[in-house]
C-alpha cells in the first residue's frame, strides 16, 4: 500500500514513551520532583552490583532515569535486578543494567541504530 506525501507512520507509544513526553513539558523542578518520587521506589541499593560505600556516597541511584554510574560501578557483579524493580515496573522500561549500560532513553536510541 502507497502512503501520500501527506500521511506519516505514527508509531505506538508505550508506558515510559508517554511519561518521557510528559516530563518534557514540565517545569525543570517538577521534573527533578519526579525522579525524586522514582527514587523513593528505588531498588539500585539492593543489586549485587551496586557499590555502597561509593555509589551510596555519591547519591548515585535510579540509573534507569539517570544513566550510568558516574564512577563507582564499574562491573557487573551478577544478578542484575532491574527488570524486578517498581521503577521498571511503573515505567514500562525494556532493558536492564543501567548502572553500566545507561538510562532506558539511550539504550533504546541504541537498539534504534542496530
């Protein structure tokens, strides 16, 4: 079937695609707010992976929203928990390992470009 010039290919939007678009058009600090509510359901703390005594200093958490760990995970210790955590759960993400593979919005940019 031919499209028209003037039709386009909407894709569907998802759970995390609509809450992406939502706090874009929010105000920067009822943005952070936010991810300050995301964080209150956090479960990076728990992983196998996460570092306490430089991830917890650092006030590194919710990688998923956030991105990869500044400095303090550096490898995968196993047993990743991501796709466990309410976070994950609440926002519909798709991938896991944030901590070391960035934030739900790269990683999907990056399957995009596969």
């Amino acid at each position: 079937m031919a499209m028209s010039a003037s039709t386009t290919c909407v894709m569907p939007e998802d759970t995390f695609t609509k809450a992406m678009k939502s706090m874009t058009k929010m105000p920067a600090n009822q943005a952070r707010a936010k991810v300050g509510e995301l964080e209150k359901i956090c479960v990076c703390s728990t992983c196998p992976t996460y570092t306490a005594t430089c991830a917890s200093k650092a006030g590194e958490s919710v990688f998923c929203a956030r991105g990869t760990s500044f400095k303090c995970i550096t490898a995968d210790k196993g047993g990743c928990i991501c796709t466990t955590c309410p976070v994950s759960k609440s926002m519909g993400l798709q991938y896991q390992a944030f901590c070391l593979m960035d934030g739900e919005k790269a990683q999907r940019f990056d399957a995009m470009l596969r």
